[in-house]
C-alpha cells in the first residue's frame, strides 16, 4: 500500500483506480530521479525523541582478551595496518566497527618489544589503561607512559606511534571519533617516520612536567587550545580526587554528584572544557551498595570497568560487569549504574559534539520503565 499524506485520517477518501495509478507513477518517477518524499520518512527521520540504530550491549574482558592475545601470535603489527586494534562492532550499526554512530573502541594489544609505527590522522583519540604497563606512546615526539588507570591523548593531527619496551604483551582500550570523521567525510591521514622518533622511557612526559600542575599554567603558553596539552592524566591524581571527594562526603560536606558517587572530568587545562572536541571522559566511583539516579542524555557513550563489581541498568535490562568490561550506552538510553563493591568506572562520550551544536539535553529521575 502507497503511503498517503491522509493515510492518518480516518475520514480521507479511498483514492479512485486511477488516482492510485497516477500516484504509483509519481513514486516510480521519484524514485528514477533519486528523490524521496518526506511524509514516508518522517517517522524514522524525525522521531519524537531518539531512536538510537546502536543497541545497548555488553563485551566482556575475559572474552576481548584472550580473542587479542590470538591476534597478537597470528597478525603481525607494521606499515600497512597499523595496529593491532581489534574494533567493538555494534550489532544495530551494520557490521561496521563502529561501537555508536560517533565513536570507535577497540583493544589494542602490542606483544614484547613490539613496535606500532608512526602516523597522524584527523581524528582524535585516547588510550585508557586497565590493566598493564611497559609501553610508551610517543606522541609529536613526546614518548608518554602508559600504566594502569591513566588516561592518555593522541588529539587528531599528532604524530603517534607506540612501542612495547618489556618482554611481555600489553593490551590498552583506545577511544576515537572515527565513526563521526567517517560519516561526516572529513578523514585525513599520514605516515610517519619508520623507526620510532624517541626510545626514551620517562616517567613523566615533557607535556605533563609543563602543563600537569593544577591551577598552575607556564606564561610561555597563554590562550585557549583546541585541545587539552596534557598528554597523560595519571591513576595517582584520578584516584586520589576521587578518594577525597568520598572522604569529604564522609565528613558532611555535599560535593559528590549524588549520595556515594564521586565523579570527576577529564578537562583541557586551558579552556575548562572538555579534552578535545568531540569526546568527553570521565572516572566514577560509586561506594558499595550504591545506585546512581536513572538519566537519559542525548548522544552515546562507552564504560569500561576499571575495577570492581556491578550493573548497567539500560533501558531496564541489567547488565552484570567486571572489571575490564566495557559497555555501550547509546543516546536516549535510560541508566542507572549499580554498585555492589565499590565500582570504578571509566566513561568516555560524544558529548561535546552536541554540547557544541546546543542539541544536548539530559532527563534525570524519570521512570525506566
Ligand atoms: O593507536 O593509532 O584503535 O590510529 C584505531 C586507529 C588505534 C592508534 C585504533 C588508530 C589507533
Ligand atoms: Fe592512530
């Protein structure tokens, strides 16, 4: 049956043979000069609220692992393919790995002495470190630590290659905004050097002894930055904030995000904002026993387990999770986080995307149901 602008009112006329015959020809002919009429997609084109293609859904790390591990004795890493990042491939996204229509999440697994060569593209990305250490991303020739807890950013156009310094594997989980550069054809991508640029190993990269300090900025460097100049943000300082805002709770004052739940941003130090353009990330531990107030928000996100035991509530449906799980919340998405011990949970989002389009809106404490 041909979709009619009446189709809805009950009292609209059955179309006449040849009326239905002239509108067959109309929608033919549309269809041979590559045109579609709005009122058969305005349902799926401009829903009420969102109605997100991606689906909520779960990987599990004792899964992800051991399926990198067999990559790592079978694909070797070079020129070519890059990396060996194994994508999370949403199930309502096509088979594309793609983990929502924006982002991109993937593990990563470098094997002892392995080297991942030098590029830069457009998009931007980070790295977040569950488990592991020994390898140093180098980034626009600052080789940057990576252990476990740390957040570290590769902002789009910087040079990176990674090199595994120990003789035992690492595996890390990477964030990009691949999936939006992709759809939106804005890609650029270049080769680097062959060999990595610095063998080094610091501790401390030269962006976090200049720029790491809070509250504290070199006046070399005034101005805002499209995106934060901190290459890594270490556990101790994650850890540590979000230990004292608990104890601060504990000693009366109300500066956790709810009752039992701490909550901190990682943030550009020179505007305030979020660390790069198009992707937020955030830590939050939540105590023993407690529950975050249900919330939808446009736009989706991505959890991964740091430490602990819990559940994603998505849209009602409970999500059992472990440390090194991830999951996808996509946008619209009704959730409650779950604590059973005390939960530590890494959150990276599209959201500066629609904070910077003004379309971001939040519902707080409504009903799952
Ligand atoms: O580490 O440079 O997961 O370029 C996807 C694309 C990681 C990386 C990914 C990349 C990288
Ligand atoms: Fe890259």
């Amino acid at each position: 049956m041909l979709a009619n602008m009446n189709a809805s009112e009950p009292s609209a006329p059955e179309p006449t043979p040849e009326e239905d015959a002239a509108l067959r020809r109309l929608y033919a002919d549309f269809d041979t000069e590559n045109l579609l009429p709005l009122w058969t997609q305005l349902g799926d084109l401009m829903p009420m609220h969102p109605k997100p293609s991606a689906r909520a859904h779960v990987w599990s790390w004792k899964t992800l692992y051991p399926l990198a591990q067999r990559a790592g004795d079978l694909v070797p890493v070079g020129r070519g393919g890059e990396r060996r990042a194994i994508a999370l491939a949403n199930p309502g996204l096509g088979g594309r790995p793609f983990a929502t229509p924006t982002l991109w999440a993937a593990i990563q697994y470098l094997g002892p002495q392995e080297t991942a060569p030098e590029h830069r593209h457009t998009q931007n990305a980070f790295r977040f470190v569950v488990e592991g250490e020994g390898v140093w991303t180098v980034v626009d020739g600052d080789p940057v630590a990576m252990r476990r807890g740390d957040f570290l950013l590769t902002p789009g156009w910087h040079f990176h290659s990674h090199h595994n310094t120990t003789d035992r594997p690492m595996a890390w989980i990477d964030g990009l905004d691949i999936p939006f550069a992709h759809y939106t054809d804005s890609t650029f991508f270049e080769f680097g050097a062959d060999e990595v640029t610095d063998r080094s190993t610091p501790s401390a990269s030269r962006s976090e002894r200049l720029w790491a300090y809070p509250g504290l900025r070199p006046l070399s460097a005034l101005g805002s930055l499209p995106n934060s100049p901190i290459a890594a943000y270490r556990w101790e300082h994650t850890d540590r904030a979000l230990d004292e805002q608990l104890a601060l709770e504990d000693e009366g004052h109300a500066v956790t995000v709810e009752p039992g739940h701490a909550a901190v941003r990682y943030t550009n130090p020179t505007t305030g904002g979020d660390v790069m353009p198009t992707i937020r990330a955030e830590f939050h531990r939540l105590r023993a026993g407690a529950e975050t107030t249900t919330r939808r928000e446009v736009g989706s996100s991505v959890f991964q387990v740091f430490s602990g035991e819990g559940a994603l509530v998505l849209d009602g449906v409970e999500h059992r999770m472990a440390q090194g799980d991830l999951a996808v919340v996509p946008s619209w998405t009704a959730l409650k986080i779950q604590a059973e011990s005390r939960f530590d949970l890494f959150r990276f989002s599209d959201t500066p995307i629609f904070d910077g389009l003004h379309q971001a809106r939040v519902t707080v404490g409504e009903d799952t149901e």
